[in-house]
C-alpha cells in the first residue's frame, strides 16, 4: 500500500463491520475508498451459482452460507461513498 497505486478489493464485502475495516486501513495510508456495488438480481445470481455448480470456474459456497449472506447483507449506508453498476450494462450511478 506503500505504493501509491490504485488497489481494488474484490469481495462481497457484505457486512458493514468489514468495509469499515477496509476503510480504516486505506485511511492509515491515505487512500480513497470506495465502492462498486454490483446490482445483480437474485435470479441471475441464482443461474450463476448453478452454472459454477455443474461446471465449476471458481469456488462456490455451501447453500446455508449463501442463504445467511443474503438474508443478512447490508447495504451501503448513504455516508459510503457508493456508485451502482447494474448487472447488464455495467454503467455505473450514484447510489
């Protein structure tokens, strides 16, 4: 981080307590956060999750996993700074 290089985190970061964290550290070194919010509906992460399944491209998570993060997930408060991509055209907008 030293670097002074752009540095993307891709994870789904779900929980607020872990973009906190992240944000914490960019800070410590000076570094701009933000977040790119991907809006993909459930249906299509549904057909993707079972097209990893029945040819696996990259590792999936157990269906109890999957059910806890989505009945959980918190979405990015209006103090994160946020833009949406939508799943279909990837042009990102203010939240």
């Amino acid at each position: 981080m030293d670097s002074e290089t752009d540095i993307v985190v891709d994870d789904t970061n779900c929980f607020r307590f872990l973009r906190d964290s992240y944000r914490e550290v960019a800070s410590r070194r000076w570094y701009k956060t933000l977040i790119v919010l991907m809006n993909v509906s459930l249906e299509e992460i549904e057909r993707r999750r079972l097209r990893n399944i029945e040819g696996p491209t990259r590792n999936g998570i157990k269906e109890e996993v999957f059910r806890h993060l989505l009945d959980h997930f918190e979405w990015p408060a209006v103090d994160e700074e946020t833009i949406v991509a939508e799943s279909l055209d990837f042009r990102p907008k203010s939240l």
